[in-house]
C-alpha cells in the first residue's frame, strides 16, 4: 500500500476551508472574527509556500502567496472604505489571499486561470451565496416573529391569488394554443390583453379553462400545476427577501447605543439642522446620468457633512456615538434610533469558497473578460 500524500494546493484548500469553518462560527456566536484567526491563517499561508519554495528552490510559490496576502488585503481594505466589509473581513481576505494566490479549483484548468483573481472571484460567489444565506436567515427571523409573519402574509395574500389566477389563464391558454399546434410566445400579448380586462378577466378565465379541459385536460392540469408552482414560489421567495430590512431592523434609545450598531437611516448636517439623507434608488442614479452630474452619486455615497452612516459595515464608532447622544440631549434627533441588524457575511464567504473549489475563475471566462 503506497503512502498517502498531499500536495502544497490540497494543503492550502484545506486549511482555508477549516479557517473559514472557525470563523463562521465566531462570527455566528459572537459576531467577530478573531484576529488570532486571521493573522494565524495569513502566517501558516506564507509559511507553507516558503516551504515549497525551499523544496523546490523556486521563489515563485513564495512570492505569489505574499502577492496572494498583498491583494486579498487590498481588496478588502476598499471594501472596507466602501462601508461593505467590517475590520475583521479584510483581515480574513488577507488570510485566505496568502493560502490562495491563485483561485482554488478541483475541476481542473478549464476553470483556473494564472490571473491573481481570487480576492473578486470569492467576493462574487459570497454575493451569489448570499440569496440562499439572506433567505434562511429571514425566514428564521420570521418564525420568531408572529406579527411581522401576519403582515407579511396579509401583503402577499393578494398578490399570491392574482399569480393563481393568472396561471390558471397562463395554463388554459398554452394548452388550447399546443393543441392547435400555435407558437406559445403568444402567450406573452394574451396574458397581456387578459390583464387590462379588470373585472371580466375571471370570464375569459373560465372560458379558457374550460375549452382547454375539453380539448387536453392533461397538459392543462400539469402546465397548470408547473405555473402555480413556479409563480407562486418565486413570489415568495421575492418577497422574502424584500422583507430582510422589515425583520432586521429595531427600536433603540438613543443612550442605550452601543459601538457597533449600525443605523437605518444615515444622519447628515444641513445647515444648523440634523437632518436624514435620501436613500440612494434608480431615480436618482438615472437624474446623475441624465444630467451627467456624477456630483449627485458622490455626494449619496460620501457625504461631507455626515454623522452617522447608514451603509458602513463597521457600525457607529466611539466618536460618532459620544456625537449621538449629544444631539439627542439636545433635541436635535429623536430619543430613539432605528438600528438594523447586519447579517454575518462570513458564513457566505464560506459558502463563496466552496463554489470556487467547484467552478473556479469559470464566472470571468463566462463572461469574456478573461
């Protein structure tokens, strides 16, 4: 029986998917990342690649491990500015960028590149990770909350009957026009004219209905059955994820804020006045392009006069707390603060790290940029 052996990139994977194990169950529990953590992953990286620098007398293994640190620190040091990444996720990105110079793949070359895209490419899969993650995490805040759940379905009761009805047509439609042996985008302009019908668009149902039972119950009932399941899945899930801020964010007095907490809304000054900044939307994206006023996203993004910021991921520092309690002892803010509750992202960087094991660079080939 030949000994079993494990090569420097199976090491590295390894350790990386181990370190990101840890620190998404600190980040669960405690909501930090230690630094002990970070900078242990960033040493055993550099560490590991010097070794096999020195085996192979070859710097390359090396150098690309501290370019790999250089990077994964870079972009989650403009992350941070940006007020995406908290301090203890840059830190995190600088660990794993030293153990991955290059992006890990176990599918092979057709999905690795030599271009130090690594830093991106997880960042991109976290995002991706981030669907599945956000949905479970709201759905969990849900469960514990029986008013918001009652809201929450009262909104989307409408809304899950008009997808029904409209399936119901959908489905009658596409089985007379399969029938007939007509194209079924013609769907598309008769679901279209059906929904300007108002209160005659339940006639038009049933009559559709009943035609296609006569001609194929069959594909009605299972084009109907993929319909309502589709549609009104999606919905769901749609609108579960546009209730993330609903469930995420709560009360707090102000004197009872601690670092950390992360305001809904960003404070700014205007005048003598605090007042709350306009949330950044598509309509003021479009007012910037169309007036070719890049002033207008700058100032949404940084403002100069700002207090405390809605979109930092490190949440209010020591400065801008003792500032808030102030204001609110002297009336200029409320005595309570809406505060909204991040999600931990290194459980998606997790999740992002096993897509790369997967498919790689595969996102960049994909699109043509490399």
């Amino acid at each position: 029986m030949e000994p079993i052996t494990i090569s420097f990139f199976h090491l590295s994977i390894i350790i990386s998917l181990i370190g990101l194990i840890i620190a998404t169950y600190t980040d669960l529990k405690e909501r930090i990342v230690p630094n002990k953590l970070n900078y242990g992953l960033a040493i055993i990286g550099l560490s590991l690649y010097l070794t096999q620098s020195i085996i192979e007398t070859n710097p390359l293994p090396f150098l690309y491990s501290l370019l790999g640190m250089i990077l994964g620190f870079g972009f989650g040091w403009v992350m941070w500015k940006l007020g995406v990444f908290a301090g203890g996720d840059v830190k995190l990105f600088m660990g794993l960028g030293a153990l991955n110079p290059f992006t890990p793949s176990l599918t092979g070359a057709i999905t690795n590149t030599t271009i130090p895209l690594f830093p991106i490419t997880l960042f991109i899969y976290s995002l991706f990770a981030f669907l599945p993650y956000g949905i479970f995490v709201v759905i969990v805040k849900l469960y514990k909350n029986k008013k918001m759940q009652k809201e929450i379905f009262e909104e989307m009761k409408p809304k899950i009957i008009l997808s029904i009805h409209t399936a119901i047509f959908a489905s009658a439609a596409y089985a007379v026009l399969y029938t007939y042996s007509i194209n079924s985008l013609i769907i598309i302009p008769l679901i279209l004219i059906w929904g300007t019908l108002k209160e005659n668009k339940k006639y038009a149902t049933i009559i559709t209905s009943i035609i296609a039972i006569i001609l194929s119950h069959n594909l009605f009932i299972q084009a109907l059955l993929a319909a309502i399941l589709i549609s009104v899945i999606l919905y769901s899930l749609f609108k579960t994820l546009l209730s993330v801020k609903r469930v995420l964010i709560t009360e707090v007095e102000v004197k009872k804020l601690t670092e950390g907490m992360i305001p809904a809304k960003t404070l700014i000054w205007k005048g003598k006045k605090v007042v709350e900044q306009e949330t950044l939307n598509l309509k003021l994206i479009l007012k910037a392009i169309k007036n070719k006023n890049s002033n207008i996203l700058k100032e949404m993004l940084a403002p100069k006069e700002e207090i405390i910021s809605a979109n930092k991921a490190r949440g209010i520092n020591d400065e801008e707390l003792e500032l808030v309690k102030e204001l609110a002892k002297k009336g200029l803010i409320p005595k309570k603060m809406m505060i909204k509750e991040s999600m931990p992202f290194v459980p998606t960087m997790l999740l992002g790290y096993i897509i790369c094991l997967i498919i790689g660079d595969a996102i960049f080939i994909l699109i043509g940029v490399i």
